[in-house]
C-alpha cells in the first residue's frame, strides 16, 4: 500500500528557494525553484503534483 509521503528539502539561495522532493516508497526525485515568498502549502501541492506527473510519465515509458 502507497504512503504517499513526500520528503522535500528546502535550501534559500538568495531570494530563491531550491526545493528537492522524494517520493518515500519510489525513490523518484525532482527539483525546482520558486520564489522565497512561496507559502509551504502551495510548495507541498507543487511537489506532488510534479512527483505524480514524474512518475507517470515514467510509468507510460514502461508500458511500451
């Protein structure tokens, strides 16, 4: 059964925040950047909406 848990490191690089997200069961990783002012909720959306889309996009290469 999937967890869902979403490991996301925060690093602020000037007015810019550099966001690296793990999927906990996958192993699969992203990074992107938004701005500072950014508030956490729509960090955490973010991360897994691009995990999920990540994910897929990998899922439908296998299916080939």
């Amino acid at each position: 059964m999937a967890s869902n848990e979403i490991l996301m490191e925060l690093q602020r690089i000037g007015a810019t925040l550099r966001v690296t997200a793990v999927d906990a069961d996958s192993g699969t990783e992203i990074v992107f950047q938004a701005p500072f002012s950014t508030p956490r909720s729509a960090l955490k959306k973010l991360a897994a909406d691009k995990l999920r889309y990540v994910m897929n996009k990998g899922a439908e290469k296998t299916d080939r």
